[in-house]
C-alpha cells in the first residue's frame, strides 16, 4: 500500500513539473491568442520605438502591416488546408514559396517608401540579424537533436 501511495505521489509531482515548464517556455504559439489587429498594432509600436517612426509613418506602416498579415495568415491556412488533406502537390508547394518571396519583396520595396534611409538602414539591419539568431538557434537545436539521437544508438 505505501508503495502504491509513493507511486502515486511521483507521478503526480512528475506530471505537475511537466505541465509548469510547457507554460512557463510559452510555446511556439504564444501569440496566437491575439487577433491580426492586435499582433500589427504592438509591432507597429515596437517598430515606432525601434526606428523613432513619427505619426504619418506609424499610420502607413501599420495600414501596410495589417494587409501583409492578413495576406499571410489566408495563404498559411490554405497551405495547411492542403498539406494535411494531402492534396499538396510539388507544384503548389513551389507556387505558394514563389508567392510568399514576392510578398517579402513587395513588403521590402514598402518598408523602404515609408521610412528615410537611416530608418531603412536600421530596420534592414535588425531584419538580418534576428534572421541569424533564428537560423542559429535552429540550428543548434538541430545539432543538439541529433547528437541526441546518435547517442541512442
């Protein structure tokens, strides 16, 4: 009986730990509660904060923001319409990347209307080097996952 208590209570504690660290990495979707409106609205502050963007610029870039964000959720949810129907053929898969890099270029071409060339200069900047963290925390979790699964074997 008391072994039976003591499994219990560690599993218990075991599954408490568990669900505390998910909450508390916040997960890959922790802004998914927030609505377009709402996602455009603080990158548009931060980004007003970042490049020091006065009124007319917030305005232009949020309008720009918003279209581009609604954009981009219609044709991610398409993809993933037909990629878990399976009905997603090499061709699509090309022509939906083929779209989304025109939609950058536009965004860019955009961006560099709005701001002046020393706000263009930072923004580009920041753009390029959270591109390379981003690659290089991928990476590395890539690495650490497979020395990982080397390690099993």
């Amino acid at each position: 009986m008391k072994k039976l208590l003591g499994l219990t209570a560690i599993v218990l504690l075991f599954s408490i730990t568990i669900s505390a660290q998910g909450k508390q990495r916040g997960g890959a979707n922790r802004g998914s509660d927030l609505t377009i409106e709402q996602r455009v609205t603080l990158q548009t502050k931060r980004m007003a904060l970042n490049l020091d963007l006065d009124a007319k610029q917030q305005k232009e870039v949020e309008q720009m923001l918003l279209k581009s964000a609604t954009e981009s959720d219609k044709m991610r949810d398409e993809f993933r319409q037909k990629k878990q129907s399976g009905e997603l053929t090499a061709d699509e898969k090309f022509a939906f990347e083929n779209s989304r890099i025109e939609r950058q270029a536009a965004h860019k071409a955009e961006m560099k209307k709005i701001l002046n060339k020393d706000q263009y200069a930072k923004w580009e900047n920041t753009l390029m080097n959270n591109r390379t963290k981003n690659k290089s925390a991928m990476s590395s979790k890539c690495n650490n996952s497979q020395k990982q699964f080397k390690n099993r074997s």
